[in-house]
C-alpha cells in the first residue's frame, strides 16, 4: 500500500468553512456532516438565528406575535429552554438574552427559565459564570418594568437532563420533563445554589453531568409549565432537541409517563427534522441543503453503506444527507446503527469501536458496495469527558481498527478517505493566565485528511487550492469513484494528472 506524502493534508473544519458566523467558532459534528455531505457550505443555525436576531426579523414572525400574545395575561407565563452557554453549537446565551429583552419590551410579565449546564462545549465548570450572567439580565429586566417577574425555574446537566439524541436514553428527557414541566426534582432556592451544592457534594463532577433540580419559592416550585402557558425551545441545533419537542407536541407519546402533557403554544427556534416536522412551529428556518452526494451516488445507481454507532449514526446518514431523514434509495443504500451503551463514556472509552470495525469488515467483503461511510465517535464523546488516560484509550481503539480495515481495503483494491469531522481529542487542556484548564470543547485546529489507496501509481496529486475544507470531501469521493463532481461542489482535493 503506498502511501505518498502529498497524499496527507489538512482541513478547515470550523468557523465559516462549515457555515458558522466567524472564525472563532468551533465546529461540531452537526455542520461538519452537513459540509461533507453537501459538498458546499452552507449558512448554519448559529448563523441563520444571529442574522435574524440582528436584524429582527424573528420578532416579526405571526409566530412570536402567537407566542408573546398569549402569555399577556398576569397568569400565564413564558417558558425558556436551552443550553445555557457561549459554545453557539446547540446555543448561545445572547441570543437567549435578545429573546427575553424582547419579551420584556412586548408586554410579557412573567418568563421562567429552565437551563441546561454545558461544560462540554465550554469549560468543564463554567456554569455559575452563565448563571451570574443571566441573572443579572433578569434583574435589569424586573427593575426596569414594574410587576414584571423573570426568573430561573430549573435545570441540569445536557448529559443527564433534557439533551438526548437518536433514542439513545429516553430517561435523560424524562428527567428534564419532571424538572421542567411538573416541577419535581431537588429543591434549591437558586440555580446557583444547586450548582455549587454538586460541586460541594462531589468535587470531581463537571457541568454536564449535574444532576436535575427545581427552583423554589416558599416550598413551591416557581415555574411549572402550565395550560395556557407557551414554550421556547431556544436550541438551534436539532438532534438534542428533537426529544423533548417529540414529548411536548406528540398526542400518541409513549417514550415515558408525562403524568400531564399541559396544552402550550410550542415552539423551536428552528425545526429540528424538516422531513418529521418536528417542531412544528419554528422561528427561524433552518438551511435549505439539496442536490446532497448521496443523491448523485443514488442516480449514478452507486451502492452504498453508513455504518456507526447510536451516538453517530444520525450524522452520517440525516446531517450527511443534507438533514433529510430516511433513505434515499433503500435499493442502493443500507445504514447500520449499533446501538450505544447507556453508560459515561470515560468509563467505557473503546465504545463499539470493535464492533464498527467487525461490522465495517463485513460490509466491505460481502462486495455489495461501492462506497462507504463509517464513524467512530470515540475522539468526539470521549474528548468532551476531559479524561486523558481515557482520550488516549479512546483514540487507540480507532487506530485499531483502521489497522484492521485498511488491510482489507487492500485486499479489495480499494482506497480509504480518512478524516475528522472536527477537532477534540487533539486539545485535552489549554493555559489561560498561566493556569491550566481541562478542555472539554471541540477546538479550532484543522483536521487531519488521508488518502490511502491500494493502486495507487501517481495518477492524481492534492489539488492546488487556496484553502482546504470539509466541503471539499464531496467532489474528492466523487472523483475517486470516477465521476466527475457538479459545477456547485466545492473543488476536489485531488486532480488527476
């Protein structure tokens, strides 16, 4: 197997390259599979709800008029739901301070925030500095409009609380739904409070993984979500949002006992599924992504597999596909989800890589497929644990399986494209005022890309480019098909001699 220097290179896997507004934003599996998938770069939901936000066209949607009208009664109230952070992956907290200044300036009395701690996208104990931050625009806010009432309502960890995904542990949202809706978990008099109360009772827990808890006035819960109230998911990122929007909006829910399903205007601040319609009102619309490489693969009649695990599997078959859920073709495609293990990833850092690696292998030999995709998420879920001995581990088993599906790429005249969707595992700490800090987040460094082909004999070279990003990866697959890639694709990595 030859494997020439020029056949390595580097990718732009973060900030405009994906979509995001600037060049200070990381990344994150979301827009990364969008990128490769699509081929070109398209406008993401950072960016999307800022512009809105900026030049106020959400607040001029019938859908805000709906949301805000409703809650004008002194009884009624509006609810806020997010991830209480600056990561701008599901999130970001100025936005959430737009809404609720907005809110404020069109008559809503009473709004009640319930918070999901990140400490994955950001510091791994940054919450009280959110929290600081938030309730100091609430306080503006109740001193500024007389008999106005904005506060804190509950919250917990995205791990533990509200933030699951692709069905891998409906309980996570049960637990945010109690907190949330019904008002029953731990008791604290602040948010604050409950955050240094974990803190307290274990020194070794980081943000993510907080426990629920519910705010309390005079031994009642303050903000249960109640008939006639209306609900803001401010998340803009979809697949740790489709759940709960799922529990609130569904009638035939059977994931968990909601106890009450309390009748809400519902809203996201997008649409999370635009195939599902989940939710089905929605603020700001998401990028409209067409003309995807599994379309051209579909009707070029090219076989092929997606293969990851549950953590995964959603990105490289939906976010790949340009958000579009299902199959394209199911004569042509077959996606293959191994099911997550419930448990830390720290605590199990091989995940199924061993099994990817057994499944991928036997994918590959059964000669159906001309073309496949595969994940590990190991680098990416076990990076955000801020674990090093883990990370490593982590890191090695998918260098272990490489090593046992290249050979066989071999044996199959076959060529690999190996890549990362963003950066994590490459940055466990950074130094800040001279202080070293554990860094859970996604990083700003390209990420490595590396051509391996079984015959190769010089007949193409990297491509002369100014800059080299994931939706480059697009128009490369093709080309080494042998196909030649549409005029909108972002230029191919290789060119042939």
């Amino acid at each position: 197997m030859i494997l020439g220097s020029k056949l390595y290179t580097t990718l732009k896997a973060h900030g405009t390259a994906v979509g995001m507004p600037s060049d200070e934003d990381m990344g994150n599996s979301e827009v990364g599979h969008n990128a490769l998938g699509a081929g070109r770069i398209f406008d993401q939901g950072a960016k999307l709800v800022k512009k809105a936000i900026e030049d106020g066209t959400i607040f001029k949607t019938d859908l805000w008029k709906s949301l805000t009208d409703r809650v004008k009664d002194d009884n009624k109230i509006l609810h806020l739901i997010g991830l209480l952070s600056d990561g701008n992956v599901h999130s970001h907290i100025d936005q959430l301070f737009a809404l609720l200044r907005q809110s404020a300036a069109d008559g809503v009395k009473r709004v009640r925030v319930h918070i999901l701690l990140d400490g994955r996208d950001v510091f791994e104990r940054s919450a009280l500095t959110y929290i600081e931050k938030t309730e100091a625009v609430l306080k503006e806010i109740n001193t500024q409009h007389k008999n106005f009432d904005y506060c804190l309502a509950s919250g917990g960890g995205r791990m533990v609380t509200t933030m699951d995904r692709y069905n891998a542990d409906w309980s996570i949202v049960e637990r945010g739904w109690k907190a949330h809706v019904l008002g029953r978990g731990r008791r604290f008099e602040s948010a604050a409070q409950a955050v240094q109360t974990y803190y307290n009772e274990d020194p070794k827990i980081t943000d993510q993984y907080l426990d629920s808890f519910v705010i309390e006035d005079d031994g009642s819960p303050v903000g249960t979500i109640e008939d006639g109230d209306a609900v803001v998911f401010f998340n803009f990122r979809g697949d740790r949002a489709i759940e709960l929007s799922m529990a609130f909006e569904q009638k035939d829910f059977s994931k968990f006992d909601r106890v009450r399903v309390p009748d809400v205007l519902f809203a996201g601040l997008m649409q999370y599924d635009g195939d599902l319609k989940i939710p089905k009102n929605f603020l700001v619309p998401p990028p409209s992504i067409d003309g995807a490489i599994g379309e051209y693969l579909c009707g070029s009649g090219v076989t092929s597999f997606a293969l990851s695990e549950t953590q995964k599997f959603g990105h490289v078959t939906y976010f790949w596909n340009g958000n579009r859920s299902g199959y394209i073709d199911p004569h042509l495609e077959h996606y293959e989800e191994i099911p997550s293990d419930k448990i830390r990833f720290d605590q199990a850092p091989r995940m199924k890589a061993d099994e990817i690696t057994a499944k991928a292998i036997e994918l590959l030999k059964s000669g159906k497929y001309k073309f496949g995709r595969i994940n590990y998420p190991n680098g990416d879920m076990v990076g955000h644990t801020g674990v090093p001995a883990a990370i490593i581990a982590s890191v090695e088993a998918v260098d272990q399986g490489l090593a046992k599906i290249l050979p066989v790429l071999r044996e199959l005249n076959g060529t690999a494209l190996i890549l990362a969707d963003h950066g994590n595992a490459d940055e466990m700490f950074t130094v800040k005022n001279g202080q070293k800090q554990v860094s859970t987040a996604h990083s700003l460094n390209p990420v490595p890309c590396v051509i391996v082909d079984a015959n190769y004999a010089g007949e193409y070279d990297l491509a002369s480019l100014t800059e080299r990003g994931l939706a480059n990866v697009a128009a490369t697959i093709l080309n080494l098909l042998g196909y030649q890639a549409p005029a909108e694709y972002a230029p191919s990595l290789i060119k042939f001699k």
